[in-house]
C-alpha cells in the first residue's frame, strides 16, 4: 500500500493595500452584496463577487429561506448568475466576505462543500484554475490559487465517462 500526501496551499495578506486594485475593487464589491443578503434566520451575511475574463463583475449574497434547505449561498448566487448571463466565459476570481453582529469574524468564512463543487464544475470547464479570496472582519485576506486548495481530490465530469 502507498499513501499519497497532497498539499494545499494559500496566502495570506495581512491588510487590503497589498492586493492589486482589481482584487481590492473586487473585494469592495463582495461587500456591497454583503450588505443586502437576505440571512433573517441565521443573521449570518455573506457577500460574493466573480470577475469574468470579459471583466465583467457579477454579484451575489446568500438568500434564506423559512424552509431553510431552499436557500442558497452568496458564491452560488453570483456564480450561477454570471454563467446564465456569460456562459462559457472563463471566472478568473471570485471574491467572498461573510459577516454578523452576533460575534467577531477575525478569520475569512471559507465556501462551503457545496458552492467548492460548484467552482470546481466552472474551474474544469474552462480549464483554468480559479482565484479565491476571502475576508471576514479583519484586515486579513485569504488568497487561494485554484478550487483544488479546497477541494482536493474533486469529482469533476471527466470521472463520468470512460
Ligand atoms: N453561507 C454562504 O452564503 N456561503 C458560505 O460559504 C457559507 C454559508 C450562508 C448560508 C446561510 O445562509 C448562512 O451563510 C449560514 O450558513
């Protein structure tokens, strides 16, 4: 028997002047949707923006529902939109922010399982790996260089067929 050991991998920037201004605009954007989630049962907010290799920016913020397995996370919501509008067009980036008042979020909210599977299926697609920064109420940024740093090991279409 043999076991594998796989290393992910991410950086870490201690205040926003150290990124460049696409990721700083980027972030400020995640903010943005931040503020209008619709999180009443959890008070849990978070904000998602993509950048496309078009540039264009879309955003999303996760949606609650009373049933509470019909809502949906903030990266879904702005990834899904930027593919139903933009299908095919590379994310080079998403950006996320997450947020309450019930306690201090000192660390970056990682994507959960879900909305990794959701960036791993646009990340194949294109071919290409994608950018992953995360913040919560610090200064500190999370910079993650492709969905694999997340989620290693992936299931992805290819494992469909022979
Ligand atoms: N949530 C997100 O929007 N993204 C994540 O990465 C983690 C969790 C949302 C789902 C739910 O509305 C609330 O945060 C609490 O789980």
């Amino acid at each position: 028997m043999i076991t594998h050991k796989l290393t992910v991998a991410y950086t870490e920037a201690s205040q926003l002047s150290q990124l460049e201004d696409e990721d700083i605009k980027l972030l400020k954007e995640a903010w943005e949707a931040c503020d209008s989630a619709y999180a009443p049962y959890s008070q849990f907010h978070v904000g998602a923006a993509v950048r496309l290799a078009n540039d264009l920016i879309f955003k999303g913020n996760n949606q609650e529902n009373a049933a509470y397995p019909s809502g949906i996370c903030a990266e879904r919501v702005a990834v899904f939109s930027a593919s139903a509008t933009n299908p095919g067009v590379q994310i080079k980036t998403i950006a996320v922010v997450a947020k309450t008042k019930i306690f201090n979020l000192a660390v970056p909210v990682t994507p959960c399982g879900a909305c990794r599977q959701v960036i791993a299926e646009y990340e194949t697609l294109a071919g290409k790996p994608i950018r992953i920064i995360l913040q919560g109420n610090s200064e500190k940024i999370w910079i993650i260089d492709g969905i694999a740093n997340l989620l290693p090991l992936m299931f992805h279409g290819g494992d469909l067929k022979k």
